[in-house]
C-alpha cells in the first residue's frame, strides 16, 4: 500500500470512556479542533491518535484536551516515558477500588436479594407484601446503588447533560426503571410491580462485568508494556573524569559515555568505543545466540549484555532507541482502525438509541396486550439492560493489541491495523533475492587448493593480497581464513576489478602471487584452463571444479611462482531460514516468486535451491513494480525486500514487508519492518494476521449477533432483567478472552516469541 508522508500527530490518554459509544462523542470533539486531520480514538486501549494538518505543539494539544473535557471526558497528553511510570494509566489502580466499592454494595444489597427469594416460600411471603419490609429493601437498595453505581449515575447525568446517549444512560435507565417501579408498588400497594432485587442485580453484574471486562484488557496490554519495561531506570553514565554515575535514563543524551556490564540491559542505542561484548539481541532480531559486538559496532537499546565489558557513546535518547521505537509501532498500530472497526463504530453511534426505542416500543406493545403493569416493565427492563454495546467497542480494538503486540514481540512491526488485517488475504509474496532470501555479502562457499599446495599454505598466500583490498571478494577471502597466519607483502598492486599481486615471503622464500579472475590470471601468462573445466584434464591437472557460473557465483584464482595454487568460489549464501519460510507459505497456500535485478544464473540457483517455480530475473525498479501491479489488480499480494530498489513495488503491493537491515526508503514504503534479517518471519507475519482477522471477524460477528437475537428475546419472552444483564456482562467479555485466546493460537502455529523477552521484562521490572 502506498503511504503519504507521515502527519505530525499527538496521543492523549482518554479516561471517562464506558461504552464504545463514548468512541464516536470523542472523535466528534476531537474532530472539531481547528487543524485536526485524522482522529482514532482506541475503547480498548483508553488512547486517542490525532494527527495534525499542520505541526503538533503545545498549543494544538491543549486544545485537544479542552475539548474532550467540554464533551465530558478526561484527557491527558501521552509523554514519551509515561510507559515507564509505575502510574501510567489510571485504570491499572482502579480495580482495587472498584473491587472494594463492589463488594461493600453487594453486601448492602443481598439483604435484597436474599428477601426476594426467601418471598417465594409462603412462610416469608411478608417479605413481599410488609410496608415495613418493601421500604426496608427500598433503603437498602437506595444505599447500595448509591454505592456500587454513583460513577454509573455520574456518567449518565453527563451524557443527558451533553444529548448523548451511551452504556451507562442504558443501564441507569434500567435501573432507575426497577427502582421506579418498586416506589409504585409500594404507593399503589401492588407488591408485583417490586423489583428492587432487580436493580440491585443489575447493578452488581455491570460492576462485575465491569471489572472482569478491565482486568482482561489491563492483561492484552502487559505485553506491550513489557517492551517499554525493557528500557531501565538508570543508565551507568561516564563522567569527564572517568568516573561513573548511575543517571535517570531521561537525562541520558546523545554524546554521552556509558558503561555497559555484563547481566544488565543496554540502557539506549550506543557506538561501543572500547571494550567488547557479547549481547543478547533475540527480542529485537530474533538471533538465537548472543552477538559479539566491538569497537565500532552499534548497540541496541532493550537488549541485554550477556557477557564482557565495553565503553559506547550514546546515539540515540531512550525515547528514540530500538525498542521504544518498536514499542511506538505497536501502539499506533492498535491506535489505528482496520475495516472491520469503522463498520463496528458505525453500529456503536445509532446502538443505544435504537434500544432505547425498542425498550419505548415494547413497554407500550406489552401494555396493550398484558393484563397486568409488571410484564410490560420487566420486559422493557429486560431489552435495557441485555443490550452490548462495550462488545461492539471492545471486538476488533482487543483482537489488534494482542496481534500487534505478538507480531511486536517477534520482531515483525505493523504500520497499522489495515496491513494486519489487509495480510491475512495474501495469495501471492514477491521476494527480491538479494539481502532478502540470500545474506546479501559474499562469502566463500568453497575452498580447492591445485597443484600439491596445502590449504593451509593456499590461505595464507591468497590472505597476505586480499587484507591489503576493500573489493568484496577480497573481504569475503579475509573472513574466511579462520585464523590463517599473516605473511608479509611488498609490491602491491591492485588492478581495479581484475585482481591482486604482491611479492609474497614465507618459510619457504619469497613468491610471486596473483589473486583474481581467469581471465586476469591468463593475461598474466597462466595456463588455467585444465582447472576450470574448459580443456580436457590430464592425469596430472587433478579433479577440475563443476563450472561456477552455473550456480550464478564468482570464481577467484590464486597462482603461486607461475602456476595456479588454488581456486575459491565465493557466493551469497542463503539466509539460514530462507528455506523454511518458502516451506511454511506454501504450506499455508500462499505462492512464492522471485523478482530479482541480479542476473539469471543467480537467480536460478537461488529459486533451484528453494524449490520455487517461479522467479524473474535482470529486473529493473520499473520492471518489478510493473509485475507486482499486474498481480495486484486480481489478486492481494505481498512484497518482500530491503533495498531502494525495492522501494516502488512495496508501495505497489497489497501488502509491503521491509527487511530490518534494508535501506530506510524501503522501510517508509512499507506496511509491515522486520527488525533482523529473517525471511522466517514473512511466514509468522502471515500466521498472526490470519490468526488476528479470523478473531477480528469472529468478534464481531459475536457482538452484532448476540445483539440482533437477545434483544427480540429479552422484548418477547420472559427473561427476568437480572438474568438479561448478566447475559450482557458475558457477552462483553466473551469478546476480550476470544482475543486473549490469539496468544495460545500463535504459540500453537509459530512457537513462542524469544524467551528473553519475558525474562528481560520481568528483570528490568524488578530493578
């Protein structure tokens, strides 16, 4: 999908939110700010996304806050550490408040409850009909909703206050009905129109449901805060003198000096300038084994040193390191909406209204028909309070945070809820092949000495030329020696993309050697045909190679004093997954193409090695965006790749997947990063959308149905009013744990995420 350059964008923190009809009167208020572009405000997550036509200051955010205050709400703006604080987000204190509100009105109440199942029994049927007993349980159902539901009656008076219908206007009409109906029963002396234990009931399963209901989002987000957990308190800072001192990791700045220790995270993305050591980065790249990283190498924030010692200057703050960058992604992939929500809002914005018309309708329905006053009020109490709205808000936002967070934890960072949803219907992934299926960096994939020369001897001579070169074959050369010893070298000379020689001196004397290609070698006055398999062997030539060219790599010659010594065929190696994320696609039903600008050989041995049919090789930038926009037009389609490049056709595709190491350009074009360099993830990427849109839609479908068939239930068969709200708590939070249950799926198709990921957060937690 093609993306506009991103907007300057603010996030506020919203509280007061308690249906997910709240959702549409926050976007209208934040709507009518001068100089609001789009606005995504999350039920699940109590967070509000407002991107600016213009710049995003001080001035814009107070605004936004004002005018969700005027609407009744409460707001904050979203500070870059406010993860980190131990009181971020008000709700994670409320339960035990909420708790203790709960259990004092239910005490209050079941005096209520009790004397209205005891009335069943003719012995106690004074509790029925005794004025003293009916203003008794009047008092004490008064006490308890004063109790258990004052916020309730709060948020209603301000939604009535602002013409605004929303969840708890619902149930306070339900429960003010009950009341109201008990006072007339007692002024009328009609003891069947007393529902007092109804109210109370009401009250005590939305404050249950309620709590449940926040306990099991608080739990969808634990993950995502665990990221931002990852990033410590306090970093070991260096002072001028060399001292250290441990400072608040906001006042660490790019420039600073750090200490980094073994057994404890990497505080901020950091240059090491002395020192080395080993890091565990599995969380971020998913490597399985600590990385050796020294003087030069960059380290990254959130990860952790598993061993060694080593000064880094700072180069990034933590609010711009690896992981609160990761952290960032995944937010604002949750604070975006996918198709599915925006018909989910729609829904939510008429929903109260229309039950309160049907409550309307079937009271004065029943009251035609009915011979009594009490089953026209229980059945319009019943459509009040069986009605869901919470499970309208509370479907697609619960099943984004949980699949943008398990993406997030495996490295795989979601642009936004369209690209999660938009990749479960991929039928076809392009992969560029370089950088992408293969390393992307020569390196010898074999080694034959020639002529009676040792290997050992073969590497040393090819080693003392190739240091003294920054050409990529040499490098490749260099890296492989395993540990060859160094020779030293005088006439140097490199003849630019041809080769190498020197003057060679080892035990044996001085030599005369050449490294580079055939043709080099044979302008040099070698004869090197017999080794390479374009002249006949004899006896003596020994076992000729199978011709390089046909695996689409290069050949490399070393010739000692006049005669070849060895012969090195260097080529980028596939990346170690690359194989088995072909495997898994096409496991899943999802096609497999290579569009590559190398040329045919290498493309061909690649697509060969992986088994795939498909492959187009000697492509231009055009030419592949031309492809990928032809398959495009009939089918959804996914992208794979890490260089500029490749840039036009991720725009192009259905769906683009940056490489992590790839070029930045590639990233802004994409819809899903990879951080790493792991194909394998492709394969996960399209496991967690499908994953994450079956529940998507399954919520959904859970919400709206239940709606459209309990609410003619509750309007036309006898379901008491206590029974309809707790029908109604269920159904809320049926659709947080079938979003919940996402974790248990993923972990089922693809495994679980690096295990550092909770060890790290459950330690940096406790620091």
């Amino acid at each position: 999908m093609e993306h506009a350059k991103p907007s300057p964008s603010v996030t506020l923190d919203i509280k007061g939110m308690r249906c997910a009809g709240c959702v549409g009167s926050v976007e209208k208020a934040l709507r009518g700010v001068d100089g609001v572009g789009d606005v995504a405000v999350n039920f699940a997550t109590e967070t509000a996304r407002v991107t600016s036509e213009n710049t995003a200051d001080d001035a814009l955010t107070a605004k936004l806050v004002d005018a969700v205050e005027k609407a009744g709400y409460h707001a904050a703006a979203r500070r870059s550490n406010d993860h980190q604080s131990s009181d971020h987000h008000d709700h994670d204190h409320q339960p035990s408040g909420g708790v203790t509100r709960l259990v004092i009105a239910a005490a209050i109440g079941a005096p209520v409850i009790a004397a209205h199942w005891l009335s069943l029994a003719s012995s106690f049927h004074w509790l029925h009909t005794s004025l003293a007993a009916q203003v008794t349980q009047l008092a004490l159902t008064l006490a308890a909703l004063a109790v258990g539901a004052g916020p309730m009656f709060v948020g209603a008076l301000k939604a009535l206050a602002r013409f605004r219908a929303d969840m708890d206007l619902l149930v306070t009409l339900g429960v003010t009905s009950a009341v109201i109906s008990g006072v007339v029963g007692i002024l009328t002396r009609e003891p069947g129109l007393i529902l007092f234990d109804a109210a109370v009931m009401i009250m005590l399963f939305v404050g249950l449901g309620r709590l449940l209901e926040s306990r099991a989002r608080r739990q969808a987000t634990d993950a995502l805060k665990s990221l931002y957990r990852r990033v410590p308190r306090e970093a070991t800072v260096i002072d001028e003198s060399g001292d250290t001192h441990a400072t608040p990791i906001d006042a660490v700045r790019a420039g600073h000096r750090l200490r980094l220790v073994a057994h404890q995270p990497v505080p901020v993305d950091a240059e090491i300038v002395s020192g080395r050591v080993s890091v565990d980065e599995s969380m971020l790249t998913g490597e399985s084994m600590p990385v050796e990283h020294g003087v030069g190498d960059h380290v990254m924030g959130g990860t952790r040193v598993v061993d060694g010692l080593a000064d880094a200057t700072v180069i990034h703050a933590a609010a711009e390191s690896a992981v609160a960058r990761l952290a960032k992604l995944v937010e604002d992939a949750q604070a975006s909406k996918p198709a599915a929500q925006r018909l989910a809002d729609r829904v939510a914005s008429v929903f109260v209204p229309i039950v309160i018309a049907i409550a309307v309708f079937t009271f004065a329905g029943w009251r035609l028909v009915a011979d009594d006053a009490l089953t026209p009020t229980l059945r319009a109490l019943a459509v009040l309070v069986v009605a869901c709205p919470c499970a309208l808000g509370l479907a697609i936002p619960t099943a984004v945070m949980v699949g943008t967070t398990l993406a997030g934890e495996r490295g795989i960072l979601v642009r936004d809820a369209n690209a999660l949803e938009a990749a479960a219907s991929v039928e076809t992934i392009f992969f560029d092949k370089t950088g992408t299926l293969t390393r992307g960096e020569p390196s010898v994939t074999r080694m034959r000495p020639l002529n009676g020369v040792s290997e050992s001897d073969a590497w040393a001579l090819a080693i003392a030329l190739a240091k003294n070169s920054e050409h990529p074959l040499s490098r490749a050369i260099v890296a492989a020696a395993n540990g060859a010893p160094s020779l030293d070298v005088s006439e140097f000379t490199a003849a630019p993309g041809a080769g190498l020689s020197g003057a060679v001196t080892d035990s044996k004397g001085r030599h005369n050697v050449l490294l580079g290609s055939r043709k080099w070698l044979t302008q040099n006055g070698l004869d090197i045909a017999a080794f390479d398999g374009t002249r006949p062997k004899s006896a003596a030539d020994g076992e000729p190679f199978e011709p390089m060219a046909d695996r689409g790599g290069s050949r490399v010659w070393l010739a000692v004093d006049q005669r070849p010594a060895a012969l090195f065929e260097i080529g980028d190696p596939l990346r170690d997954d690359a194989s088995d994320a072909i495997r898994a696609l096409h496991e899943m039903g999802v096609a497999s193409e290579i569009i590559s600008g190398d040329r045919e050989p290498a493309v061909r041995a690649v697509a060969d090695a992986l088994e795939m049919n498909n492959y187009n090789a000697e492509l231009t930038p055009d030419d592949k965006l031309e492809r990928v926009r032809a398959r495009t037009t009939n089918q959804k389609t996914a992208m794979v790749g890490d260089g500029v490049n490749d840039a036009p056709a991720l725009a192009a595709a259905t769906v683009g997947i940056a490489i992590g190491t790839g070029a930045d350009v590639a990233r802004e074009a994409a819809d899903i990063s990879l951080v790493g360099a792991s194909p394998g993830r492709v394969a996960d990427v399209i496991a967690i959308s499908r994953a994450s849109a079956r529940v998507m839609w399954q919520n959904l479908a859970w919400a709206l149905g239940y709606n459209v068939i309990m609410l003619p239930v509750a309007a036309f068969t006898p379901i008491p009013p206590a029974a309809a709200t707790a029908a109604m708590m269920f159904s809320s939070i049926s659709v947080v744990l079938n979003s919940l249950r996402l974790r248990r799926v993923v972990r089922k198709q693809i495994g679980d995420a690096p295990a550092s990921t909770s060890a790290s957060a459950t330690d940096s937690s406790s620091e």
